[in-house]
C-alpha cells in the first residue's frame, strides 16, 4: 500500500497565505480608503455617508484593535490546544487578522500573533474519531 509522507511541515501553509490574502486586501484598503488626502478633505467639507464608517476604522488602527485581536485570537488558539482541542480555525482565523494588521499600522501586535498562530498550525492535532 501507498503512504504519503508525512507533510506535517505545510500544515501552516494555508494559514500563511490567508494571511497573505488579508494583507494584499488591507493594502487596497489603506491605500485606497485610508490614506488618500482627497477622501479626508471630503469628510472635512460634505461629511459623505462613509465618513463614519472611516473614522471609526482609522480610530480602531490607531488603538491596536487589529493586533490585540489577533493576538487575542492565537492566545485563545493556544488555551484550545492546552485543552486537547483542535486550534486550526481559531489560529487561521488570528493569521488573518494579523494579516492585515500587518499592512494597517498594527505591525507589532500582529506579527507576534503570526507567528504564535503558525506554531500552533505547526504542531501535530489530535486525530478525529
């Protein structure tokens, strides 16, 4: 019979590029969104519908909330793991925050719950019954 080798080594790789994803999307997000002075001189003068909506996303970067999550996430991925359950979602789910968070003004926060959550997508899971 066939076995396939153990690849235990690429279970981090699709967390990895979901965090790639996240990040390629909050880059368009910054650089379309946040950053252009032309949409911040629109809010000072006409307020437009989506001004609320960019305020409270510059306010949320400027207070961490990207890497607070998703270091809150992994910390939550590793209490999962100490608990014999499977952390993959919740850790894939931390590299995506910390994905964009990355890119968001959120760099530290964020890449140490990358790389918390890509050790814990490293690490051998229980098998399913």
């Amino acid at each position: 019979m066939f076995r396939m080798p153990n690849l235990r080594v690429l279970q981090p790789l699709p967390g990895a590029a979901l965090a790639f994803a996240t990040a390629i999307i909050a880059y368009a997000v910054r650089y379309g969104f946040v950053e252009p002075e032309r949409l911040g001189a629109a809010c000072e003068r006409a307020g437009p519908w989506w001004c609320g909506p960019r305020t409270a996303f510059i306010v949320f970067t400027e207070w961490n909330g990207f890497g607070w999550a998703s270091l809150a996430l992994a910390a939550l991925a590793l209490v999962w793991m100490a608990r014999r359950r499977d952390p993959a979602r919740l850790a894939l789910v931390a590299l995506a925050i910390g994905g964009a968070g990355l890119v968001l003004y959120n760099a530290t926060l964020s890449t140490v719950a990358v790389v918390a959550a890509v050790l814990l997508l490293a690490q051998p899971r229980p098998e399913a019954p």
